[in-house]
C-alpha cells in the first residue's frame, strides 16, 4: 500500500485523549483532530517503532532521533501496518507484551525518556517524560506525586491528573537503566527531575521573594524567580509555574482598609491532587515591606528588564512592579464603579462562602474562596432577583445577582445577599457596558428607592447632628453652673441643719398651747373636708400622739 488512513486513532497515549484521523504514507505519519490539532512524524525523524496491544486495539509508539516519543491509540491493523514498516520504512515494527498479573509493585526503568513501570519481567505501563508536569517528594511517607498537565483539545473531561508512588526507604531494588539505585523518594524524584527535562530549571535564580502569604492555595510561599518561569515553594509543596501560563495580574483593593490582593491567573492551572488553582491569591497587608534583591548587574538587568532596580524596597507597589515586569503582563485595576459606601466592590456570598464582589472595567472578580473571573464579553445576561416587593408587600433588605455566560453549558453563578442601597450603582454601572439585564425594578419603583435613599441618608445626617448636640449641652458651662448651685445647695443644707433643736422646741411649746386652749372650748362638729379641698394626708408627730393621749386620760 502506497498510502493508508486509519480513523478514530487516540493522540498522546492517554485514554480518551483528543481524537482525530492518521494518515500514513511513504513521507511520515500525519494525524489531525476534529478541533484542528496536528502531529506530523517524518519518516527522516524516527529513530524505532513498537507495538503493544491493549485491549482489543493496540498503541503504536514511535520513539523520534531526538529522543521524544509519539504515540497512537485506537488501531486495529498490526499486520498491516508491520508490513508497512518493513517495505517503505525499511524497519521491524517490533510487538511487546505488557505485564496483567495486576501486581501494584515493582522496579522503574528509565528508557529513551520513557519511565517503565515493570513487573515480573515485563512492563505494565508506560509514562513519556515530556508529559510530567510536577514531580514532588514526601520523605514522611515516602511517596513521589507525579501530576500531568491538562490535556489541551481534549474531547473529554476525564483526564489523568496525577500518579503516586511509594518508595520503600533503604529499598537495594528499583535500577534504572543507567546503574542508579533508588534508596528513597527523595531519590526518585531527583531521577524524574533529571530526565523530564521540561522540570530542569534553564538559567540561574534572578531574585527571590520570601514568605509571601498566599489565600489560594493556603499558606506562606518563597517566589524564587528565573528568566522564564518562577518556583513558589511552600513547606511541604511546590509549584512550576511558566511565565507563558500567566494570564493576566490583578490588583484589589479590599474595601475593609486593611489589605491588598494580587491575582496571578494561570491558563492551565498549577494543581495539588484533583483540586486545579487558576489564581494565585496573594495577601498583602498595608504597610507591609518587601525587599528584592537581584542577583545581576545593573547593565543587565537595564537590557533585559525595565523599570527594575538592583535592590528595591518599598511595600505592595514594589512585588507589583516585579511581577509585572518578569511575566511581560498588564495589571487589571480597579474600574470606576463606586458602591453606595464609596467602595469599588460590593459584599456578596458565592454559595456558601462570602467575600467581596469587585466590577471592573471589562470584567467581574469574586475574591477570594473561591476566586472567579467572568469576563464581559462571555456574559449572556445579567438578572436581578429578589428586588421586588415580597409577599407581604415589604422590601428585602437584599437582593441577588446572577451572571449566565454564554458558553453552551450556560454556566451560571449567583451572588447572594447584596445589600438593597447598591442596586441603583450597579445597575447604572452595568447599563453602561451594554449588557443584557433582567428582573429590574420599574422606572416608579427606582425613583422610589432614589427618594428612599436620599432619605436615608438625611436620617443619618439629622442623628449625627442630634448626637453632636447632646455631647454639646452634656459638656457645656451650664454643667458646671449646675454644680456650683448644688454645692451651695448642700452648703445651705448644712447651715440649716445646726438650728434643728431650737426649731423643734419652739414647736413642743405651741403645741402644748393650742392643746389647752382647745381643752378648754366645749366640743364643736367638725365639718367633713370636701376632696377637692383636701390634701394629702399628714402622718402626725410621735409626740402629738402622746399629747392626744393624755388629753383623752384627762
């Protein structure tokens, strides 16, 4: 055969990996997927071929002069295509078998930038370097995680994401094909390291920032920096993260007065486990100082990077600037909505979790559990719910906001528990980037929520000034006046006091008086006092008791 094509053929050697057609004639191999994708093997660049049946199809490995290797999953033809190499290619299509005792241990092997995990004898998969993303150690369990990156044109959402393996410590077994022993994880991950040569640092550090607090994913962080990429090293974990992976940079203000966020936004995301980070979330204190220091001279750091200083020190402007200037990214800043607080974001919940809603120029960014950018331009509408009067013909002191994107999966996010005074701003402000709104009040009801808040705020003003008043007239002269008056009060109390005895003499004396006088005139009816005229009754003196009494004895 002078040309064949094959359809439904696997790339990458994953399974359910992008899908496409191979075409294969007398120049190479050519295979193109349904969204575009296109892998071209030249007949000049392959160096061997194997072929290994899984299941009831089987994968061709091309293993290339350069040391890298194609696969392709989903063929049928084993004869075919062995004759094939042999009469254009000039070259044995060799047929290996694999190992399905099912046993989970075994020795690695590392093999034209192929790492083979073998048991009793044969190999029982196979792992292309090039596809390592991450390889981290953990000597307290003695395991190395292993993560892959995100298919790209993938026709599935299921996709391997990360491998574990357990090295026993002080183990003699596990020889690669270059002699060396593997006696640790530690020891495995520097093999991976030395052979993924996508891991191998290219250049010396420039410049590290120590002990950057980060929200996402939790912890503190060294950012150790190189001429294409930047290592954030954590205590137990660390990423890679690609200068080219970096997205875009973004500049919060958080509302509470205490602090700063910058988002790093990574495309695809760094990963721990099944858990992808698209943003970095650093939390900056205000007023906190940074210092960088670079480990060049001043003519090279004024070729390849601008606005850059050899030693720089300052607060968050300074790790700005930095990021800024390595990645090659714009930083996205605030916009000009103004909430009804003066703030530029508005405090909202994301399901269960609460946090600051900032609308930008071009965008919305929730920060920060979890961090979310929603461009402008993948919004399909935007819905105002709960702004209505309720049931029982009140206001909710709260409304939502639902953004729909439109992608076909319709994604919809809803931010819950906006206070009821920002609706009139965001509105105002979203009307002006011409998106389409839904479920807002009527034209009367917004003059009314106008007049309410105008209202409002008139309440506060009077209130303060009520209260300016009161701490007026509480420290004012007249507090003082009043207490001069009680102090003569009491003196005059006191004065008044030392005649007490005289007073009460003088009154004994004209009672015994007015007692013989009234002794001595016959008996007269005493009339009853009306109400009117009477007045409360008068508890009598001991003494005048004592008087009556004797008068009744006489």
């Amino acid at each position: 055969m002078a040309e064949e094509t094959f359809l439904d053929v696997h790339l990458g050697g994953k399974v359910k990996g992008p899908l496409g057609q191979l075409h294969v004639s007398s120049s190479g191999f050519a295979w193109k997927s349904s969204s575009g994708k296109r892998v071209n093997v030249l007949r000049s660049e392959l160096k061997s071929a194997r072929w290994v049946n899984i299941g009831a199809t089987g994968r061709l490995i091309l293993l290339l002069k350069t040391g890298s290797v194609v696969t392709f999953d989903g063929l049928k033809n084993f004869d075919v295509l062995s004759k094939y190499f042999a009469e254009q290619f000039d070259m044995e299509l060799e047929k290996e078998e694999l190992s399905f005792k099912g046993w989970n241990w075994g020795n690695v092997a590392v093999e034209d930038k192929t790492l083979s995990f073998i048991t009793n004898g044969k190999s029982t998969f196979e792992i292309p370097l090039g596809d390592i993303a991450q390889a981290t150690a953990d000597p307290k369990k003695s395991e190395v995680t292993v993560q892959f990156p995100q298919d790209e044109g993938s026709d599935t959402s299921q996709s391997l994401v990360e491998m574990r393996f357990f090295v026993p410590p002080s183990t003699t077994e596990g020889e690669n094909s270059e002699g060396v022993t593997i006696k640790s994880a530690e020891d495995f991950q520097r093999m991976l390291l030395r052979h993924a040569e996508i891991m191998q640092p290219t250049g010396q550090g420039i410049a590290t920032l120590s002990q950057i607090q980060l929200l996402v994913p939790r912890g503190r962080y060294d950012f150790e920096l190189f001429p294409t990429f930047m290592k954030v090293r954590g205590k137990n974990k660390e990423y890679r993260v690609l200068y080219s992976s970096v997205t875009r940079l973004t500049h919060l203000e958080i509302p509470n007065g205490r602090e700063h966020q910058i988002i790093i936004s990574l495309d695809p995301p760094i990963r721990q486990g099944l858990t992808p980070y698209p943003h970095l979330v650093l939390k900056i204190a205000n007023e906190q100082k940074f210092s960088v220091k670079f480990d060049m001279t001043e003519e090279e750091l004024a070729e390849k990077y601008e606005n850059l200083e050899t030693e720089m020190e300052g607060e968050y402007e300074v790790l700005l600037i930095v990021l800024k200037v390595v990645t090659g990214k714009k930083v996205t800043k605030k916009g000009n909505f103004q909430s009804y607080r003066s703030a530029n974001a508005v405090a909202c919940s994301l399901r269960a979790n609460e946090g600051w809603l900032f609308p930008l120029e071009r965008s919305f960014f929730f920060t920060f559990k979890p961090p979310l950018f929603i461009s402008f331009d993948n919004i399909s509408k935007v819905e105002f719910a709960r702004v209505s009067p309720n049931a029982t013909g009140g206001q909710n002191r709260t409304f939502d906001l639902i953004v729909i994107e439109k992608a076909q999966t319709e994604q919809t996010y809803a931010f819950t528990s906006i206070a009821r005074e920002e609706y009139h701003n965001l509105y105002q402000f979203l009307s002006g980037k011409k998106l389409k709104i839904t479920g807002t009040l009527p034209e009367e009801e917004v003059s009314r929520e106008k007049q309410r808040q105008r209202n409002q705020e008139l309440e506060m003003l009077d209130d303060e000034d009520e209260e300016e008043d009161e701490d007026f007239v509480a420290g004012s002269d007249d507090d003082e006046e009043f207490g001069e008056d009680e102090d003569e009060d009491e003196d005059a109390d006191a004065d008044v006091g030392g005649g007490d005895d005289d007073d009460e003499e003088e009154e004994e004396e004209e009672e015994e008086e007015e007692e013989e006088e009234e002794a001595a005139k016959p008996p007269k009816k005493r009339s009853r006092p009306s109400e009117k005229d009477a007045g409360p009754p008068k508890k009598r003196s001991k003494k005048k008791q004592s008087s009556d009494e004797e008068d009744d004895d006489e």
